[in-house]
C-alpha cells in the first residue's frame, strides 16, 4: 500500500517542519554566553515505575503485604519469589518475612547477613529490642535502605536486593544481595593500546562506574542513575563533572534520555540509536568505547556519557569524526609519535575509501594518470581476465566482505584457517585461474590493511559502505564522479551535528589550538574543546613545565638543552 | 518534552569567506580570462583591477539597505523600501541574476566536462548530474555548504597556486603585459566599469541575517574581497604570461589549457588531472551556493519559512533554460551578456534602493515634523 502521506511531501511544501534546533551556541560567541543556563528546565532520567504501581503504599499488616506481593509476582503461576517466614525472637516475639527472587540475590548472603541475624543466631548481631528499631537498625552494613513505598520494595527485589518485612510496621528494610554472575574486569578487546591503562569495561554498571570513579576523584563528577525501559527497567547512568561540562549539554543529554520510551532496551548501540541526532546517516554521531580512561578523558574535557547496565561500552557525546580517528593510545605518546599514528589513521581512513573507487576511475577513465611503464604492466596482466575492471573489483571487494564477515561469525579456533582459505582463494587461486589481475590482489590487500587501521569500529563499517558507493560513482563516471560524490560526502558531514556540536570540529569550525588530527604537546593543551563549550575553557595552567620558566613551552629539541631559570 | 535551546545556527567569518571566494572565483576557470582577453589585450589584467572596484560600491549599497532595516536581509529590506509592488521586482532581479549565474556556470561546466573530460557521455546527463549534486549541497544549507568551502579552500589555493607557479615556470613570455594599457586607457576603464565580475558578492547581502552582526558581515565581505581581487589578478596576469595576447583570446578555457602544456621533466607533468580535481569542485561549490542565494531570494519574496522546498522545481527550471544555448559558443555569448549586464543588479540595484531608502526616510521625518509642528 502506497503511503500518500510519505509522497505528499515530495509535492507540497510542509512548512511546519524545522531541523533539529539543538545547538551549543554561536561557535564565535563569548563562551560565558553559551553555558547560561537560560535552557530548557532541568529534566530527570526516566523513574523505573511509573503508572499505577507507584500509587499503592505499603500495609503495617505483613500479611497483606505479602499477599501483594504474591499478586504482583503472579505467585504461584510464576515462579522465582521467595517468601521465608520468621519468628524473631523479642520480647514478645515479633513475625518476620525474608523475601528475595531466587537467582538474584545470593542465598548466602541471605543466609548469613539477614536470616541468622533476624534468629539471633551465630551471634553477629544484638538483636534490637523493638520493631521499630529494627527497621531501622537492622543493617549496619552494606547498603541497605527503609522503603515506604510499594513499588520501591519490588524495583530493590529486581535489582537483587533482599528485603525484611516486619509485621505490624508500614515500612520494609531492603538490602543488596546481588548474587548473580559477574564477568571479571579484562583487557579491552576493539580498542587495543600498546601504551597506558588496558582494561576495559564490563556488563556491570556499577563495576564500570567505579572504573571511572577511580579515575575522576572529585566531588563534581556526577553519575545521575535511571532507568530505561518499560519490561527491561536496564539502569542506565548520565556522567558529567558538575562544574565543567555546559549545563545545556547535560540537559539536551537528559531530554533525549528521558525521551526514550520502549519496552526493552539493553544495550550501547540500540541507545545510541534512539538518542543520536542523525540515527539513519552512515557515519555514527555518538562515541562508542569500551576503555574508562577514554570516558574519564572526555568527561573532563566537559562530553558528557552514558553507561548502560548489560553492555560493556559508553557513549560518549558529543562526538566528532576528528574523534572517531583518535585512539586513546595517542595522548600515552610523545606528541610526534601521537601525530604521526594519527596522520597515518587519516591516510588509511582515506585508502580504505577511496582506493579501489579511485583505481577504477583511473584505469577505464584516466589512464594518463597512471605512468606508462605500470600502465602497460596493468595492461598486460588484465590481457588473460575475461571481466571488466568493474566486475573484478566488485567481485575481490565483495569476496573480502565475505571473508572478514564469516571469520567474525565462526568460533574463534576456525577463524585463523577460514582466514588462510580466504587468503588463498582471493590471492593465489582468483590469479592463477584468470579471474582477476594481480594488481587488484595488492589493491584489495592495501584497502584490507587500511579499513583495519581505524580505530572506531563504526567508523570502519561506515567506509567499508561508503567503499562499495565510490565503486558504483568511479564506474559510472570516473575520476569526476569519485570527485562529485567526495564533494556531497564531505558536504554531508560538514552539516551533521553531534549533540549541537559540529561534526567536522575543530577542523571546521577551526579551532587554533585544538586536539585535532596534529596532535598537540600534552604541555599545550591549555584549552578544552571548544565544541562541547564547557564553563571553563582552560584544563591547565598556561606554565606546565615550571621549570623552563616559560609559559606553554614549545617541544624539546632533539639535542635537549638546560632548563631554563 | 520541553523544546530545545537555540534555534539558529550563525555562519562563521572564515567559512564564509571560504563560501564567498569559490562562488566568485570559480569562473576564471571558465571562460572569463578569454574574455577579458578579449576586451583588453595584453591589458586584461587591468581591467580587473578596474572591476575589483565594483566591491566597495556594493558594498556601499548592500550596506545602506541593511542598515535601513537592521536584522534584515538585502531582500526583505529592499521590500521593505520599495514597498511590495516595487520592492519584489527589484527582488525579482536578484532571483534572476543569480538564476542566469546557476545556469550559465552549470552549462559551462556541463560543456566543458563533455568536450574534455567525459567525451562519451550525453550533455543532460551531465548538466543533470551537475544541477542535482549543486541542489543536494544547496539543501545541506548555507552552514554546511560554507565549512566545506573553508575544507576545501586549503586544497584549492594550493592546486591553484602551484598551477599558476607551474605554468609561469613552464613557459612564460617576458613582454606579455607591454604594451601596459593594451588597447588604450578609456577602453579599459570603460569595460572595468561595465564588466560584471564580482557582484557574486550580492550573496553576502542575502545571508546577512546568518552573520553574527554588522561588524563580522563587513569583515566578511572585504576579506572576501581581497582575496577575490588577489585570486583573479593572479590568474589573469599568470593567463596573460602564459598565453601572450593573442593567443589568450583564442583559447576558450585557458587554465586547463595551461594545466595541459605544463612539463617540468618526467616527475611533473600531466597536472591536468589536478586542476580536473579543483576545477570539477569549485564548480560543484560554486553551483551550490548560487542554488541557496536564488532559492532564498525566491523564499524570502515569498515569504516561506525555509528555502528547501524551492530547490526541485528551481533545479527542474535551471536544467530546462541550460539547455536551450544549441553549443558551447551561445552559452558563452550568454555569459558575456551576463556579465555585460550584470552590474545592473549587482552594483546599481543596491545602491538605487539605498537612495530611495534615505530619501524616503528623510521626507517621513520632515512629515512627522511637520505633523507635530
């Protein structure tokens, strides 16, 4: 069925419409201008409960608590709640519930911190004299709160949490028992550094908090915990250091958060999604890591992140395509080393583009391009193929796709010999059998070797598409036509946006002294991005090296030198 | 959900810039340098010195205008000065003025890419490709457009200069510029005066409102201005080296043609595929830009929120009126009558509003004087 409403807009101007308005502020604006807090009112991150179930308050009678319970978890249709009853021994003895789901909290910390303490047994607690001082008191350690509300009981069961029903009390102890299984904190896995910290984050949200934390030991750095999702309730935790980071960016990071309403949601890349702004462009507008020293980089560089229960990678917004060919690696070198792994990244992004596009162009469009010695040397080992340049390098590129997708699938014992097949097949046997040209083995290799030297793995996905469109652009118009499409392609990013943050910053709109793809002295990074217009402009003093007496000195010389008094 | 912060993004002085120089200098890599060439000799290069004088007299008018209605653009306030049925035919001569720039440069293009570049390939193929790639950045909007001119600028200027460097290296007649007023004073003055070479510098006047305010438009638009003046007295003075009058009248497009002969031993030649690379994008941007300036002349005479849907039909017209000039020839006889005529609207228009504006505001003060007398 033909949608004329999806048509229509293609005859009659829909005047009403208007872009994303979002913006962090005239790029030539004083910054103090930008970060006023002249924004929209402060937003909160989505409650866990909302709806009826935040109505209902908790009874003094434990039984009917209980059998509210037992309604609310489908008792016994569903299974998994557990309800112990106790008698605890005071004077007179008073009834107690224990009640947890089962696989959630650890039996034995139910065992041994709730139930022997309630019995007075194994002496590791003085029983409280009444039951008042019991809700309060019965706990000392650990996390462990009074809850009035009903939902607020359910939402601690959820998350682990034991909670101790008193009878004749309106109010019910909870406290954390998580017992579930937890992956150890390991090595990262797609952001690989030789230098500096190489540990990355774990499906635990608050593992990965405290691997931020231990990074950023002040008292601005905020987490703002919520949740996301109607069935999956997934925690979720906006961070940004108080005193650093726009206010307006905290908030457009607040509003789209909250803005997000779905039943289920449990991972990075699926948030990322709903809260880019450009959710069906091929490149991504969202920072997707897995390392917490890059987090707590940006975080006090004034970007705000997210971390998601369930996923063991942040976003990080905004984000640039500067940023996307930055690796964390670059700040643990001396800045030459830093600047040319970069530069070559950027070579590579390009190579990974455009080279089989741009060998095409040349070799039906342009051959005056090529020297006469290699042109006739292609000549001659394309005299045996039966295709066209265009199939050959379809065919070598579309091969390589198969091949890089089929070892990600496979177990990783297969992946080294499917590597070895694919190898073969595409070098040795596609040229022995006169189905390609040497040539475009070594242009296939190099594209290979490129598009895995950048360093976001959306990044990678996004030239590897583009790839396939330059091929279609050079085989349909040659060199002018890689060139148009070039054009449009830059054009596009020059007008996407990352959170009110331009896409192609700091190179345009330029910043003189940016972390761009020449990477800055450590001693000279004085200032902080000014796309994320963060409410202090500079993260060092301008004198970083004292001892030189000069203020942002410039490299050390080769020869080195005496410092200067 | 609340609404968001800010609804307004601002154009940048250097992006801007970046914008304003390709729209205006992507024409000498058409067949301007011929055509000064014809008109001055061996003193063409005079004649835009004479031209780039054009700039503070627009600039003069532009700015009366928007000083008349401050925050308003050239064309909502020469609407506002004319009123309605005056105000939007003057209006109408800019649309159309930037109309006959969007079609004449994408059939040059079109031709010029036929007869050089893509032998084999149907001219509306390539004027279509050409108007839909120019709508496609046109509909990124003027923010986008202009950071992509200030990303290519770098690229630009420096195949730009290292042709001109090459070229003069390659060969280059020591008299070319003797004798110094070519075929005579009066004659020069008088084409630099009528010669319409810079009045793409109008667009500034339509995207005012993008400016952060009347200071940074200024600087804009003399920093614009000077570097317009440096790129296109460079070229027509290198041309003029290069290709000795006559011969620079007889060569329809004389930078590729320089881009051809250079040959600086085995490692350097075949510098053509270079300018085939600057030209083809300064062209693409150049197009680009005179589509926003049309489409928001046109949505601002007509009083519509955003420009964008203007684009399609806009582009339908320029493909249908590009491809009625029957040869390469015509559609640079058009051209030259353009640029002949040009300056009617790019220079006089503003002005002449400017006048009627301060004139008009001079007779409602003495008639609120003499009301309150």
């Amino acid at each position: 069925m033909i949608n004329l409403t999806q048509i229509k807009r293609f005859f009659i101007a829909d005047l009403t419409t208007t872009r994303d308005p979002f913006s962090l502020g005239r790029w030539d604006e004083p910054i103090d201008d930008a970060v006023s807090p002249k924004a929209t009112p402060v937003q909160k991150l989505p409650p866990a409960f909302e709806g009826e179930l935040r109505d209902v308050p908790l009874s003094c009678s434990m039984d009917t608590n209980i059998t509210h319970f037992k309604q609310q978890f489908k008792l016994p249709t569903s299974q998994g709640l557990i309800i112990h009853r106790v008698q605890v021994p005071l004077d007179p003895p008073v009834e107690a519930a224990v009640i947890y789901i089962a696989g959630m909290a650890d039996t034995t910390h139910v065992s041994n911190y709730v139930l022997k303490p309630l019995l007075g047994e194994g002496g590791l607690t003085i029983l409280p004299s009444t039951p008042k001082e019991m809700l309060h008191g019965l706990f000392p350690e650990g996390q462990s709160y009074v809850r009035t509300e009903f939902y607020e009981v359910v939402l601690d069961l959820m998350e682990g949490g034991v909670a101790v029903l008193i009878d004749g009390e309106a109010g019910v102890t909870t406290m954390r028992a998580e017992g579930w299984r937890k992956r150890s904190i390991g090595p990262a896995k797609t952001e690989v550094t030789v230098r500096g910290p190489s540990e990355a984050f774990v499906e635990d949200i608050r593992t990965n908090l405290s691997q931020v934390r231990r990074r950023l030991r002040t008292e601005e750095f905020m987490i703002e915990l919520g949740h996301l999702g109607r069935l999956s309730r997934t925690d979720i935790a906006l961070l940004y250091i108080k005193n650093i980071t726009n206010d307006r960016l905290v908030n457009e990071a607040r509003r789209r958060l909250a803005g997000v309403d779905v039943d289920y949601i449990n991972d990075a890349g699926s948030l990322a999604q709903y809260i880019e702004d450009h959710p069906n462009a091929i490149y991504p507008t969202v920072l997707v890591t897995e390392r917490p020293d890059r987090v707590a980089t940006h975080l006090a560089q004034g970007f705000v992140a997210v971390l998601i229960e369930n996923d063991a990678h942040a976003l990080i917004m905004p984000t640039t395509i500067t940023a996307l060919l930055h690796s964390a690696e670059d700040a643990y070198l001396h800045w030459p080393a830093g600047t040319f792994m970069r530069l070559t990244r950027v070579l590579s992004y390009y190579v990974a583009m455009l080279l089989p596009g741009a060998y095409l162009a040349l070799a039906n469009y342009r051959q005056e391009m090529i020297p006469t010695p290699l042109l006739l040397a292609i000549a001659q080992t394309r005299e045996t193929v039966p295709f066209s340049t265009v199939i050959e390098v379809l065919f070598m590129e579309c091969s390589f796709e198969l091949i890089h997708e089929a070892t990600l699938r496979v177990p990783t014992v297969v992946g080294p010999t499917i590597g070895i097949v694919g190898t073969l097949i595409l070098g040795q046997a596609a040229v022995q059998a006169g189905i390609i040209s040497p040539i475009l083995v070594i242009i296939t290799a190099a594209t290979a070797l490129a598009s895995f030297a950048i360093p976001t793995y959306e990044l990678q996905m996004s030239v590897r598409m583009w790839r396939f469109t330059y091929i279609a652009a050079a085989a349909v118009m040659g060199m002018a036509g890689v060139i148009m499409l070039h054009t449009m392609h830059v054009a596009n990013l020059a007008a996407m946006n990352s959170f009110g943050a331009p896409y192609l910053a700091p190179t345009t709109p330029f910043q003189r002294k940016g972390d761009n793809l020449v990477r800055a002295p450590a001693f000279q990074l004085d200032k902080r991005p000014e796309l994320v217009r963060a409410k202090h402009v500079s993260q060092q003093d301008e004198i970083t090296r004292p001892w030189t007496g000069e203020p942002a000195a410039p490299p050390p010389s080769p020869k080195g030198g005496k410092p200067k008094s | 959900m609340p609404e968001s912060t800010i609804t307004e993004h601002h154009l940048g002085v250097r992006e801007a810039v970046a914008m304003t120089v390709v729209l205006t200098t992507a024409k000498i890599f058409l067949g301007l340098p011929r055509s000064l060439a014809e008109l001055g000799g061996p003193a063409a290069w005079l004649i835009v010195v004479v031209c780039l004088l054009h700039g503070p007299v627009i600039w003069f008018g532009v700015r009366g205008v928007i000083m008349l209605h401050p925050g308003r653009s050239l064309i909502t306030a020469t609407e506002l000065i004319l009123g309605p049925v005056f105000g939007t035919m003057a209006n109408l001569g800019y649309f159309l003025y930037f109309a006959m720039l969007t079609t004449t440069v994408v059939r040059e293009y079109a031709e010029s890419m036929k007869s050089v570049f893509l032998r084999e390939t149907p001219l509306p193929v390539l004027v279509a490709v050409l108007m839909g790639s120019a709508l496609y950045l046109a509909y990124l909007g003027a923010e986008g457009l202009s950071r992509t001119c200030w990303l290519g600028g770098p690229f630009m200027l420096l195949g730009f200069v290292t042709l001109l460097v090459m070229g003069y290296s390659t060969h280059a007649e020591p008299h070319a510029l003797f004798p110094l007023f070519g075929f005579g004073l009066g004659r020069i003055v008088a084409w630099g005066t009528i010669k319409d070479i810079i009045g793409d510098l109008l667009i500034l006047g339509i995207l005012a409102p993008s400016f952060k305010g009347p200071k940074t438009w200024t600087k804009t638009f003399f920093v614009s201005w000077a570097l317009i003046g440096l790129v296109m007295l460079s070229s027509m003075v290198v041309v003029e080296y290069v290709f000795p009058f006559p011969a620079s009248d007889r060569i329809t497009i004389p930078l590729m043609q320089m881009s051809r002969v250079i040959s600086l031993g085995p490692g350097i030649q075949r510098v053509e595929s270079v300018f085939f690379l600057i030209w083809l994008v300064a062209g693409m941007l150049k197009l680009g830009a005179a589509s926003i300036a049309c489409a928001t002349v046109l949505a601002q005479i007509l009083r519509l929120p955003s420009y964008r849907h203007l684009l399609l039909p806009l582009g339908i017209i320029f493909f249908s009126v590009a491809r009625i000039p029957g040869n390469f020839s015509q559609i640079f006889l058009w051209d030259e009558i353009f640029r002949n005529f040009g300056g009617i609207v790019s220079v006089l228009l503003p002005n002449m509003t400017w006048l009627v504006g301060l004139i008009r505001k001079v007779v409602k003060a003495r008639a609120a004087a003499t009301g309150q007398a």
